[in-house]
C-alpha cells in the first residue's frame, strides 16, 4: 500500500509541478500530451507490477484489497494539498 501511495504522490507532483502560480486549477488545465503519457504510463506499470502475479513476485508484493487501493490513492492525492500550499507559500514571499 505504501508503493501505491508513492507512486500517486509523485504522479500528483508532476501536475503539480506544471504551473508555478499556485492554484488546482492552473496544475490539472492544460494540455500537455507528453504528461498524459507519462500519467498513463505510470498507472499502467502499477497496476502491473501489483496485479500480475508473476512480476509481483519479483518485487515481493501481495495484491491489494479495492479498500486499500482508495486509501493509497487518497494519500497520493491528499499530498496536492501539500504541494500546492508549498508554492502558496512561496508566492506570498513567506519562508
């Protein structure tokens, strides 16, 4: 669950990462193809490398209940509000 959760909040940091004004909304408008792919191909190598079985076994992971899936990935997300603060701070000018 903690890998789940890593890896949303670094794919949260990349749309994040793309405005440097603060504001939720600057972050996810846009429409930049290359990180839809990057995205899209961060969710899929996830959900490989926790679903099938055999590569789960080479990183030593158990599958995921659906109930802890949506608590990694609230995690992830929740860690926008901290990224976006961050950059709210620095646009105020605050240390």
């Amino acid at each position: 669950m903690t890998f789940v959760a890593l890896i949303t909040a670094n794919a949260v940091l990349i749309l994040s990462s793309r405005s440097l004004l603060p504001g939720p909304w600057r972050a996810l408008r846009g429409g930049n193809r290359a990180t839809c792919w990057v995205l899209a191909g961060t969710l899929l190598a996830l959900v490989v490398v926790t679903w099938v079985p055999a590569v789960a076994q080479v990183f030593a992971f158990a599958p995921l209940a659906w109930g802890y899936w949506l608590t990694a990935f609230g995690i992830g997300a929740a860690s926008f509000i901290v990224f976006e603060s961050v950059k709210w701070r620095g646009s105020r000018g605050m240390p």
